[in-house]
C-alpha cells in the first residue's frame, strides 16, 4: 500500500504527523494559545500536499 506514495508524499504525512503531535505536548504543558497556532498547520501542510499533486497530475495528462 506504501508503495503507491512517493517520497514528496511521505515526508508532508510526516510533517503533519509531527504538527498534530507537537500541538498536543504543547498543549498538555498549558500554552494553548501556540498549540492552536501549531495545530492549524496540520491542514495546510496536507492541502499543500494535494496541490503538489494537482500540479504533477496536469503537468503529466
């Protein structure tokens, strides 16, 4: 199933991955107001991911 992703792909679930983790110990630890800020990353680092596609798609059809 892994294979179907490429690097691009990977290193942006990662990031996002690693947005929503960060914002959640920042959280816990009481500064709520940055873990709202890191937190709203988590979307646009996954909509910058589907340009990225949208992008490679039209530039190969």
């Amino acid at each position: 199933m892994l294979k179907k992703f490429t690097t691009t792909d990977k290193l942006l679930f990662v990031a996002a991955f690693l947005s929503l983790f960060f914002s959640e110990a920042i959280y816990f630890q009481g500064q709520k107001v940055a873990a709202i800020f890191i937190g709203i990353w988590v979307p646009s680092i996954l909509c910058f991911g589907i340009y990225l596609k949208l992008i490679g798609n039209s530039k190969n059809g």
